[in-house]
C-alpha cells in the first residue's frame, strides 16, 4: 500500500491550518498613538497638518520616520514630511545690492588699514575708502565686500555672487553684519563660492545662505578665508523671503544636571539634558540667574551611548542688568538630537537653562483609500515609506498654478493605540518559513510511520 498521498494530503492540511499564525499585524498595532485628522475640505484629494508637542513627544525615530497616516481601514497612505522653508512662505525675490571691494584681513588677523566712508541720511553709502594706517602702509589686495543693505526691508535669506565665467574658484567666506560700520558681529553662514570645470562639466555655487528665517542688518561684510583664492566679483544680490512671516519659534526649555569633574582635569563646569521629543531644534539659548558672562560650547547624542557631536562652538552668553542680554544662537544645520551637553571653560556657580527653538512641521499627505483618515506615531518596529510625494505636489503646482497649496487639516486629541507595546524593541528576526517547513515535514514523518505501524499490527501472521 502506497501511504505517500495520504500523508501529503495530511502535511497540507496542517499548513493551512498554520497559515493564519503567519499572518501580519495591522499596522495600526504597531503606533503607540493616534490623532484623528480633521480635513477642512472633503474633495482636496492632499492635505498639510501642522505637526504639534503631542506628536514630537511620541515620535522615536529620528527625522520622524515612525510618524504616518493611515486611512480608515489601517492601511498607510502616501505622505511625506515638510520643513517650514520656502514651500511655506512663498516664492522668493531677489534685489541687487550696491557693494565696495575693501582689503582682506591678513592671514594673522591683523588690520593694517582703517575704513572711510560717506554715508547719506538714510543710511545708503556714498562713499567707501581703505586707508592705511601709518606713512607708508599697504591696503593689501582689495578682495574683501562691504555689502549696502540699508533699504531692504525683509529679511535677507540668502546672498547671490556673480563673477566673470571661466573662473576657477572654490573659497568661503566669513559673514558679519552690522547697522553703524563700527560694532561688528559674526553671523552663521551655510555655503561656499565654487565654480569649477572638468570633463565638460561645471560645478557652479554662487549662493551663501543664512538661517531661514533670514537676517536683518544695514551692512554686510564678507571676508574671504584665503584672500588669494578668490575671484572678481561683478554683481551681489540678495535673496529675500516673501511678505508671510515665518513661523514663530517654539522653545523647550530644559533643566540638566552637573557633571563631576574627570579627575580634576576639567577647570569649566559641564552640564547634561535629555529632550523629551524629536523636536527639530535649530536655535539654542543659555540663561542663567543675576548677571553672568560664560563662554559655553554645546554638543549632542542621538543615543545615550553614542559619541558627543560639537553642534556650537565657543561662544559667550551674558546678562547684564534687566535689558542688556545676548540673543539666542542658531545651528548650522536642524537637528532632533534627544541628549544635550554643555560644557564652560570656567566656573559656573548656577545651573544653567539650556532654551531649545524650533519651528514645527508638517505632514502633507494624499486622501488614499477610505476616510476617516488618522495620524500615528510612537513606534520601535516600523518606519513610514519613502514615497515620491514631493515630485507629486510639483506636479501638482505645475497643473494647478504656483500659488496652489495642500489643504489644511488639523489634529484632534490624541487617543491610545498599541500604548507602550509598539514602543518597545522587536524580538530577532525569525525565519518562520524554514519552521514551518520542518514542521510539516516532521508531522508528514509521524504520519506516515503511524500508518505503517498501524497496518503491520493489523496484517495476518505469515504463512508457515
């Protein structure tokens, strides 16, 4: 008697039974929390939600990638997130600025010659002369720019350089800013000038851009790193945002705590803070009690155990009396850091308050599948898609005018879904198949050895 068939059919019968074990978790198990979304317009097809604390406090992930939104049958739906920059404020203008070719400062630091200069009474230059300072003494090479900014109006987002083509050139510059051509401050500055040529191919960068909520200042100054690796400038203009104000900044202020010194080696004091959330932080400030004067340098984690990244270098906060304090300081880049450092190079006889500025984001996504549609958030086992929602909204803007805009959308309360379950690690990955697939053929094995075994108890004694 053949017993293979019937224990294939026996094997197959249990695997489907197995099969529905195998099967995957919703993906609404896998968020901690959930906000219902409420849609301004019911036919927009895309809509943008400004992102609040609730949501940066439950993300874990860094750059949100466990926020998403699914529809009202659990499944996710394309959606992507967005930074408050120029899609939120509107296209750009751009201004020429009048500008005077001053001497760089020498590679030690020193300045061998003092500015002139004719200013009408509105504050536009009319004349700018270097002059050195002694009988006989050089100007140097003029490769340096004072750059008039006094009848702009709006923050200046970024600076636009121009220069004779063909130019080999690959220099940065450092930024000040000043309204009296006297008291100058440095400003942080992303981006340099190059304009290279291989292969014909070129790589062209004319742009110097400042934080995006844009600086103010009458005059600019701009000092070549490398007075000698720079090219002829012809032309300066000024990149400005348009009339919307930018978001307002949201702060997070934080309480740390001090750190003993390493073996008496360290003279300053340090300080160490958790963030509560995946806030986007780009602007920092340190306050203390009383008056104070305290050069500090800033670092952060994204983990507890991972190495401090120097996120601000030294720079001096103070306070003195009730109206003379230094201004917060911005980050060269955003970051949603969760451990904060602060380190002294002196004594700190308070605790200090580190103030964390940021401006909130937004969810853009597309009204995919059956509503209500929700937004979740909080998870250790699952990332949202990488989708190609930004070239859809070009397309989009390009159908439908410049001006068009997701419709908005806002959060409701926030309700709990997995709760702490989805928050924590995942178990190791198991190869389920490669069980299931010994499982059955140990039960196929079973079978077919009990049926054997049943028959020979059953079959007649052999004839003598």
């Amino acid at each position: 008697m053949n017993l293979a068939p019937i224990a294939a059919r026996y094997a197959a019968s249990f695997a489907l039974l197995l099969l529905p074990a195998l099967a995957i978790a919703a993906p609404r198990d896998d968020y901690a929390q959930q906000w219902p979304l409420r849609l301004s317009s019911a036919d927009a097809g895309a809509y943008r939600v400004v992102l609040d604390d609730t949501v940066y406090r439950q993300a874990r992930q860094p750059g949100l990638r466990d926020v998403d939104v699914i529809d009202g049958t659990g499944n996710p739906v394309p959606a992507a997130i967005y930074r408050p920059d120029g899609n939120d404020t509107g296209p750009t203008t751009r201004v020429s600025l009048p500008w005077f070719a001053l001497p760089a400062r020498s590679r030690n630091g020193t300045q061998d010659w003092q500015l002139i200069s004719e200013v009408e009474a509105d504050g536009r230059l009319r004349r700018v002369e270097a002059r050195g300072l002694g009988r006989g003494a050089s100007v140097g090479p003029q490769t340096a720019l004072l750059i008039d900014a006094s009848t702009v109006r709006t923050p200046i987002r970024a600076l636009e350089l121009d220069w004779a083509p063909g130019t080999a050139l690959d220099a940065t510059y450092r930024v000040e800013i000043s309204d009296d051509l006297e008291h100058w401050r440095d400003v942080a500055a992303n981006g340099r000038l190059v304009d290279l040529q291989q292969g014909g191919r070129r790589l062209l960068q004319r742009r110097i851009a400042f934080d995006t909520a844009g600086l103010r200042a009458r005059y600019l100054r701009l000092s070549p790193a490398n007075p000698d690796a720079v090219a002829p400038i012809r032309a300066v203009a000024a990149e400005l945002g348009a009339t919307a104000n930018p978001a307002p900044l949201r702060w997070r202020q934080l309480q740390g705590r001090r750190l003993a010194a390493q073996d008496g080696k360290d003279k300053g004091a340090r300080f160490e803070f958790e963030l509560d959330g995946r806030y986007p932080v780009q602007r920092i400030d340190v306050v203390l009690p009383g008056n104070y004067a305290v050069r500090w340098t800033l670092e952060s984690r994204d983990q507890a155990d991972a190495p401090w990244q120097l996120r601000l270098d030294t720079w001096t906060a103070f306070r003195v009396g009730a109206d003379g304090r230094s201004s917060s300081r911005p980050l060269s880049a955003r970051t949603d850091d969760r451990y904060w450092r602060l380190r002294a190079d002196g004594a700190v006889p308070a605790e200090p308050t580190l103030r964390l500025g940021y401006q909130p984001e937004s969810v853009v996504f597309i009204a995919q599948g059956a509503p209500p549609y929700v937004l979740v958030a909080g998870s250790a086992r699952t990332v949202r898609d990488d989708l190609p929602l930004p070239q859809a909204m070009l397309a989009l803007q390009a159908g439908r005018g410049a001006d068009w805009r997701p419709a908005e959308a806002t959060l409701g309360p926030m309700a709990a879904l997995a709760g702490e379950a989805a928050l924590q690690a995942p178990e190791p990955e198991r190869n389920w198949r490669t069980w299931l697939l010994w499982a059955v053929l140990v039960i196929g094995a079973l079978v077919v050895a009990g049926f054997a075994f049943s028959l020979l108890r059953s079959a007649p004694p052999p004839q003598a």
